[in-house]
C-alpha cells in the first residue's frame, strides 16, 4: 500500500534506529551490571556518544523535516488543481482528483462532495485517487485518521486543516476514525473510506443536520 | 576533577522509628524534612492506589470489546480521574516529598527551608484531590477547552477549582526545593559545581515546579470565568480560540513530565553510589545533563500538539529541533548511571538489595521509554501512527509507570528502615518486584503493540480486530498482575510497620569490592 507521505519504507528505517537504540541501551545497562571486566569509562567515551546521539537524532529531524514540507509544498499546489479544473463527479475518468470537505461534529462525519452533495459517514473515493481533504471540526477539538493511508491530524473549531493522501489501490471499506476525544459518543465516532472502483456509492443528500 | 563531589556515608543515616518518635499531633504540625516527606509520600500511595483501582476498572472494561461493565460516562470519570490523580496527585507529590526526606542530610544542613510552603502545598493538593472527586470530571485529565466547558455538570466548576489548587500546592512545593538549595550555597560557601546532585536537582526541579505552575492554575481561572460566562477565551462558539488553550495548558503541560522526574532522577543519583558502595562515574556529567535538560525543558511544550498549521512550519520545525535535542541530556542521565555501574564490581549484597532490583528496573524502563522519544518527535512519523493512538499512553506509561513507578517503589524501600526502625519482609518485596517488572514490561509493551496497529486512545468500545482484541486481553492481564503486586506491596509495608525485624545499624551500607586499581579514583566512604 502506497504511503501518503511516501515513507513507508523509511519509518521502518527510523523503527530500526529507534530499536538499535534500545537494546544498545538495556544490552549496555545488562552488561555492565553482570560482567566480570570492570571499566572506568573515560570522558571521551561520553563526548563520543552524545555526537553519535546527535548525529542520529539530527538525522531524524532533517529526514522528517524535508518529507513534512515536501508534503506540506503538495497542499496549495494541489488547492490551485482543485479550483481550476473544476472537478466534477466522473467516475469513470481514469485521471480522477477530487476535493472534499469533511465536518466533524459530535459524533460523525459529514462529507461535502465538489457536487455539492453530503454523504454521512462515508467518503467515496477511486482506487488511488489523490484526495485533497478540508477538515473542520464543528464543535469541539477532533482528531482525523484513516490508518490505511497513514494519515492523522487533529483539528480544531474554527480553523481548517488540509490533507491530501493517495487512496489506496485495492477496492474496500477502510477506517476513519476521531482520534481526539469529543464527548461520551467518542468511541463511536467513526466512518469509511470507501475505495470504490466504477459503483457510484449511495450518497444522501441534504443539509448537515 | 576539581569539585568532583564525594560520596559520603552521612552519619545521620540511622535507622529510626519515627512513628514512636513523634504523635500524630506532632506529625500533622512537625516542620521536619522526614514528617514533611513521610505525609506527602503516603498520601501520595493512598492516591496511588485510588488511580490504581480507577486503571484496574477500565481494565477490566477493555478485557473484551463491547460494553460489558461500565457505559461510556463512568468510564470517561475513571480515565479523567485516573490520569489526574497518578500525575498530579500521586508522581508529583511523591517525587517531590521524597526529596524533601533526602535533601537536607544529602546537603549536610539541618533541614528544608521554608517548611511553611510544603506544608500549603500539602493541604492545597488535599483540598484539590476532594473536590476533584466530588465533582467527578469527564472531559479527560488533558481537559482540551471547548469540550471541558460543555461537559459540564452542576459541580464541574469544582474541578476546575482544582485545577487552580493544584497549580498552586506546585508552586508552594517547589519554593522549599530551590530555597535548601541556595541554603546550602550560603552555609557551605562552597561553589556551585561541589553542590551534591541531588540538589542540582532540588534546584532545577525546583524551577521547573515554580516556573511552570503557576500557568496551570491561570488556565484553570480561564476556564472557571469561561464557565460563568466571564470571559470567552476558550470558548470558540463565543468569541474564543481553542488554540489559546492549547498553547497555554501545554507550556505547564510539558514541563509537568519533568515535575517528578527531576526529583526522582536526583534521589536515584543519591540512592545508586550508596547502594554501589562507590562514587557515581561523574558528577560533571550529572550538572550538564540536569542544565541542560531545565532550559531544553521549557522549549519543546507545543510538540503535543504537533504539526499545528497555524503557525509557521519553521516553528512546527524549530519544536521538532528541541524537542529532538532533549534527548541528548535525558541520555547523558542513563549513561552516567550504567557508567557508574560498570566502573566497579557490584556486591552480591547490592544485587540482592530491593532498592537496587527497582532501581535497575526503573533504568531499564526509562531506557525502554526514552528511545521511542525518538520517534513520536518526528512530525512525519506523529501524523502516521502516533498521535492520539496508543503508542502515546505506552510511552508516557513506560515513562510515569515504568521510570517513576519502580522508583517511587524503590525510594520507599530505601527509606522504609529509616522511617520505621524495622525492615520490610525481602520475600514479598522480592516477588513485587518480579510482578512488577514484567507485567509493567508487557503493559507498555501491549500499548505500543495497539498504537502500532491504530488503536484510538479514550474509547471505551472498540472494532473487534484480532490485533487489538488479543493485544487489550494481554495488556489487561498485565494491569491486573500489577494491581496484584501492589497489594503485595501493600501487606509488606502494614505488616512490618507493626512486625518487621528491628534493624540498629544502616542496612543500606555496601561493601565495595571492586580491587584497587590505578584507574579507579579512590573511594571516600568517611565523612570530610
């Protein structure tokens, strides 16, 4: 499955440095405390092992930090796309893009489709569709997740945010789900991202009531 | 070195029984250090226990998915007040009262200044902890704004009296700190660098609590005058910003993790080269760590929040930065321990040492902790599988349960003979800490398991996948062996208050056995 962010691949990377870490530590900690060999380490040992931290946690940064802003520069490019070529709903178009609003309100989803019609608690895309989502969250602060794109962001009242993520390839029903906790109805707060291929899916039009 | 502190066996070290010692009366008035320290620790056990069996009913909730015991308000009650109460009601308060026990005879002066400030910090967390289950919250204990002003019931303005309570008996808690340690600058003469550790970070901790405080308690005035319908800063239906909340509720937020883990990390720098027999590996290393931790400390708050869109990506990048930095000190922390570890042998008495098993425990965990840091730092990877899913309770658990947990168990061990005159029984402490250990192990190690796989936090009903059906099952065996292993704990410390075997000399003297070396600095057990 393609990754948003195109990171798949290397966060396993990072899981690995993070791992490596570890048992460098709990196997340091485990050595020092049973082995005979005594070692009064010198200080330069320790100068040594906070440039390596450094270099690896610096890494990191610079590493996350030119993925975010590759896909952060994707944002506005793809709001122009958006806004010029007047998306219309076609599935059958093999090159299809499509902008979609999502309201989150206590305790569900509202999708606002470029055709102007709402669906509830579902978003209909095409098998790896490019989707631009506004997110605004009507009441309280919520979270917005579809863990099959490795996508999350929290949203609060008032202010939009915008995602893109690449749907994925194989046809099916994956979660969205709230990920910030909203009122007692939280744990039911979810919806679906509907991967469909050529089915145009039952879309209930009317207001956001 | 020069300023190289030594360790010294004080001789103030005896064991005594100060319950004999002293009334009740006496106890609820004494401005003594070790009263100070006792009252604070055992309520903070007590609150321990309430946040334990709180833990233990959404355990048991969780066990299978469905809604089989509690509905969704009584579980939102419990989560609240379990996270409220484990913060800030029991790490923080034991934390910093086992600092007050130690600091004084550690400092080498007669005891904590301004006693007067512990002793309101103390009645103001008592009050707070009442009316915060009087008014029984359900807005979760990271109370985030528009939805803690909604939830409310006709008591929740309680709460957030509380709130303002809290961040005061914080405040008032970190004055004596930062005052014994100036007490001692003044009486000893001696320069900063020679101070001992432990009030390196009396001091340090003590900035974090009055510096970071006081924020917390102008957030929870915010939202009382939101919720009379004062002031609309909050509040985004009126006027208000939800991100205002945030950026406030987190700057005392994230300093918060600091506030018993800075006092914890300066007991365990007293506690380890007295159970090693020996000097720690550097003394140098501990200062720049604790610096450089307090004023990396203060810059990295908006990481929980991260990526904001609001603001500019440079800064979203300028938090990632620090936030990656502070990882630096908190490692120089762990390597100054298993260094001075390693630099000697370590006896077969201060391996079977109780204090020492929870200690190595408490490395073990902050290790285990500390190097996801690593990850949940990078924006990247937060927007993917981090943020608000399970992977976050395991890191802050690995951390608080993990790190603090088995060192407050381990302070309280330590000082056990020294409070009470008698020693616990080593056969139930022994076996709480092997329930311990592993069942924090699999605890946290489940909740990162389900983070991995996208489990949402604060759900008390979830999608019956395999993954997170075994992974909740195993996580709530793990809970209930650690609640069974503070029971353990529990009986231990009430039946040899009363019944343990009197002990006339310091049981936590250790022998030294590493041979004399050249390499080795030669050990200075007497007093100066």
């Amino acid at each position: 499955m393609q990754n948003a962010l195109g990171l798949l691949d290397d966060q396993n990377i990072l899981f690995a440095v993070m791992l490596g870490l570890g048992l460098l530590g709990i196997g340091t900690m485990f050595f020092a405390m049973f082995t005979p060999r005594r070692w009064h380490i010198p200080y330069s040992v320790e100068i040594v092992f906070a440039g390596i931290i450094f270099t690896i946690v610096m890494g990191g940064a610079y590493y996350s930090q030119k993925t975010v802003s590759q896909y952060w520069a994707d944002i506005p490019k793809m709001e122009e796309e958006a806004s010029n070529k007047k998306i219309t709903i076609d599935y059958k178009s093999d090159s299809f893009d499509t902008a979609v609003s999502a309201y989150l309100y206590q305790w569900g989803f509202i999708f606002i489709n470029p055709d102007g019609s709402a669906s509830r608690n579902a978003l209909s895309v095409k098998p790896g569709a490019r989707v631009l989502v506004h997110v605004l969250a009507n009441d309280v602060i919520h979270g917005f997740q579809i863990p099959a794109v490795h996508i999350t962001t929290e949203v609060d009242p008032k202010s939009v945010r915008s995602i893109w993520f690449r749907a994925p390839d194989k046809p099916g029903k994956y979660l969205i789900q709230c990920m910030d906790y909203c009122g007692i109805g939280h744990h039911q707060m979810k919806a679906w991202l509907v991967v469909t291929d050529n089915v145009v899916p039952k879309i209930e039009n009317g207001g956001l009531g | 070195m020069a300023g190289e502190y030594k360790y010294q066996e004080s001789l103030d070290w005896q064991p005594e029984d100060l319950f004999e010692k002293y009334t009740f009366k006496e106890m609820l008035t004494s401005s003594d250090a070790r009263i100070l320290g006792i009252k604070g620790m055992l309520l903070a056990l007590i609150m321990l226990g309430v946040g334990g069996i709180m833990a233990l009913t959404m355990r048991l909730e969780l066990m299978e998915p469905g809604i089989q015991f509690i509905g969704p308000k009584p579980y939102i009650n419990a989560v609240t007040i379990h996270g409220l109460i484990m913060v800030l009601a029991y790490a923080v308060p034991f934390a910093t009262s086992s600092l007050y026990f130690i600091l004084p005879r550690t400092l080498g002066i007669r005891n904590i200044q301004n006693a007067w400030a512990a002793h309101l910090s103390f009645v103001a967390l008592l009050i707070s902890a009442a009316l915060l289950f009087i008014s029984r919250p359900d807005f979760t204990w990271a109370f985030y704004a528009p939805l803690s002003l909604r939830v409310a019931t006709d008591m929740i303005w309680m709460a957030y009296v509380s709130i303002i309570l809290v961040g005061i008996s914080e405040f008032l808690g970190g004055i004596p700190l930062i005052s014994t340690a100036f007490a001692w600058k003044r009486e000893s003469g001696k320069r900063w660098m020679e101070m001992p550790l432990a009030g390196w970070g009396a001091l340090t901790g003590g900035l974090f609590l009055t510096i970071s405080a006081p924020m917390l308690s102008i957030v929870g005035v915010i939202m009382l005058t939101d919720f009379l319908q004062i002031t609309a800063i909050y509040d985004p239906a009126r006027g208000g910003d939800a991100l205002t909340f945030l950026f406030m509720s987190w700057f005392y937020g994230h300093p918060a993790v600091y506030l018993p883990l800075i006092p914890l990390i300066a007991v365990l720098y007293h506690m380890l080269p007295k159970m090693l027999g020996r000097n720690l590996w550097s003394h140098t290393s501990g200062i720049v760590a604790f610096t450089a931790l307090f004023f990396l400390g203060f810059g990295v708050w908006v990481h929980h929040f991260q990526p904001n869109f609001t603001v500019h990506s440079w800064l979203n990048f300028f938090y990632q930065f620090t936030t990656m930095l502070i990882i630096i000190p908190s490692s120089l922390h762990v390597f100054n321990w298993v260094a001075s570890m390693w630099q000697g042998r370590i006896s077969e008495e201060t391996r079977r040492a109780i204090p020492f098993k929870f200690i190595a425990g408490a490395i073990f965990m902050i290790i285990v902790g500390g190097v996801n840091g690593f990850l949940n730092g990078l924006i990247s990877v937060d927007t993917d599988f981090i943020h608000n899913t399970y992977w976050l309770p395991a890191h802050f658990h690995a951390m608080f349960l993990g790190f603090i947990g088995m060192m407050s168990m381990a302070v309280f061990y330590f000082l056990f003979p020294y409070i009470t005159g008698r020693m616990f029984s080593y056969r139930l402490a022994n076996l709480h800490f092997w329930i311990w250990m592993p069942g924090i192990f699999v605890q946290v190690m489940m909740m990162f398991w389900l983070g991995m796989t996208y489990h949402p936090r604060w759900v008390v009903d979830y999608l019956p996948l395999p993954e997170w059906v075994s992974g909740q099952f195993w996580l709530s065996i793990a809970g209930f062996a650690n609640g069974f292993g503070f029971l353990i704990f529990l009986i231990n410390v009430l039946v040899s208050v009363r019944s343990g075997e009197p002990v006339s000399r310091d049981p936590w003297v250790m022998p030294d056995t590493t041979p004399a070396s050249k390499d080795s600095a030669p050990v200075t057990n007497a007093a100066e």
